[in-house]
C-alpha cells in the first residue's frame, strides 16, 4: 500500500476527550451536534460502535463540573469527508465550553479487519523504531511510559524481542500485549476490527488531529508491505537534526516530495514541526 496518499477509502474513527462540562451540559452539547447534522447521543459508558456520533463518560479524565470527564465518539468515518465532519465537530465542542488537560487524550482508529499476524507485526516493528520520533513531537506526558493509559510499545518490545517475533497469530499477539493501556493498541481489533493510536494528548485543535490522523494512517498503510519491516533500537538514527527528514526517512518518503499528496505532505509537516517547538522549547529551559 502507497503512503504517499491518504486512502479516501479505508474507515477511521476518533474518540476525543474532554473536560469542563456538566451532564446537563453535555445533553445540551448533544442536541447542539445533532442540530448541526452530526447525529449525537449521550449514552453514559459503553464500548459498542454506532453508525452515529455519542458521548459516554471517561473516568480517567479529570473534570470540576462532574464526577469524571467526556469522550466523544465518532462512528466510522472515510476521507475529506470524514475529515470535515471532525473539525464540525471540534468546532462545536469550544464554542460549548469543553476544554482539555494532561490528563484527556486522542485516540484515532483504523480499520484492519483483514489484516493478518504479518501486518500487525509490521505496525509494531514500524511504531518501536519510530517512538522515540514521535515522543519529539508530543508533551512529556505523552512520552514513554509516562501516562499509564498509552505505555510503550517500544520499551516491551526491547525486552521481548525474540517473544515477539515468535508469535504467529493475532490472538497470540493479543496475549502478548495482554492490555489495551499502550500507544498502539490490539484489543480494539476483536471487538471492531481497527487498530487504535492512543498517544496523542488531548486537543481541540482541528488540525492536529486531522494530521495525526493522516500520520497514523500512513503507519497502517506502511505495515502493509508484503516485506518484513526492520526493527531496531539504535537511539543513535533518532538524533539527525532536521526533523522532516527524520519522519519521512522512515517511510522511504525523503526523496519523494513530488509524489506526495498535501495531506501526507502536511502531516509531515505538522510532526517535524512538533519535533521542531519542543526541542525549541526545553532549549530555551535549558538555557534559562
């Protein structure tokens, strides 16, 4: 599969996290999303997958105005389409009060459901050799096993290698990992047939997440290669210095700006620009 394109075709969902409202707000913000013609209900906590938008509960958010946080829920989605319908509906949160802190995150789903043992060791090895790179372009803590809700993939993998690699079947990869709580996650896949990117912290920032959307479908697309993808903990390859050429090196993509479509473009972007703020960022701490 081509990751110089965002697939218009393969599903994806996001669960957006969020804060700052009652339940008598919520059942507002629900009506306020339905009237827009995002058909939304608030349902409390479950994990069933609808053909329209809900809100359910988070009980690992924090929240002043309830006994927990909020989720929002979409059902799934594809292409600009999908994408437009997102911003709607982060257009809607902020206009209705909900805010996010450290402890709301972002986790983007795609779909999978034909995917072998061999796709989804591609998806590990290819996250484990990027991690310390996307740990750049994300807030401490969202950085390695810093948030107990998306623990490192890269650091079990280091320790279990051989484990790993001697796995042949997804329900033995499901025993492996043995947790829905790492950045990239296998449960989802029983119960929906998607993949699950949970790193991403918390935000209400359109952009963000459309290209962490983008950025998390060119990995899925990238695990598709019919190649065994290479693993390799060398920290020595994440220390060049010019952040695009870090990212798009590991998708075989830095020599091939032309081909690329403005969203994988962008989302390139968007990271090497992460990587670039916080490195700014702590410089100037250091300095201080």
């Amino acid at each position: 599969m081509s990751v110089t394109a965002f697939d218009r075709e393969r599903l994806f969902g996001v669960e957006i996290e969020f804060s700052n409202l009652s339940e008598r707000d919520i059942m507002m913000l629900a009506r306020k999303l339905t009237d827009a013609g995002l058909v939304t209900a608030y349902e409390g906590y479950n994990h069933q997958r609808r053909s329209t938008w809900k809100i359910v509960y988070d009980a690992s958010v924090r929240n002043t105005k309830h006994r927990c946080g909020w989720e929002l829920v979409s059902p799934p989605l594809k292409g600009i389409q999908g994408l437009e319908l997102i911003e709607k509906a982060v257009k809607i949160l902020k206009e209705n009060g909900a805010t996010v802190d450290e402890t709301c995150g972002l986790h983007v789903h795609h779909d999978v459901r034909r995917w072998t043992v061999n796709e989804w060791k591609n998806a590990y090895r290819l996250y484990a050799r990027m991690e310390l790179t996307i740990d750049e372009a994300m807030p401490n803590s969202r950085r390695g096993s810093s948030n107990y809700y998306c623990q490192s993939n890269r650091k079990v993998l280091a320790r279990r290698l051989e484990q790993f690699e001697a796995v042949t079947t997804i329900e033995g990869l499901m025993n492996f990992w043995n947790s829905r709580y790492f950045k990239v996650n296998i449960m989802s896949w029983q119960r929906h047939g998607t993949i699950e990117f949970r790193q991403h912290s918390g935000t209400l920032n359109a952009k963000k997440i459309v290209n962490w959307i983008v950025f998390t479908q060119m990995i899925v697309n990238r695990a598709e290669s019919p190649r065994k993808l290479k693993v390799t903990f060398d920290d020595q390859r994440y220390k060049r210095t010019n952040p695009w050429r870090l990212v798009a090196v590991e998708f075989a993509l830095h020599n091939k700006g032309e081909e690329m479509d403005y969203l994988v473009k962008g989302a390139i972007e968007w990271i090497a620009g992460r990587i670039t703020h916080f490195r700014e960022r702590e410089s100037r701490r250091e300095a201080a």
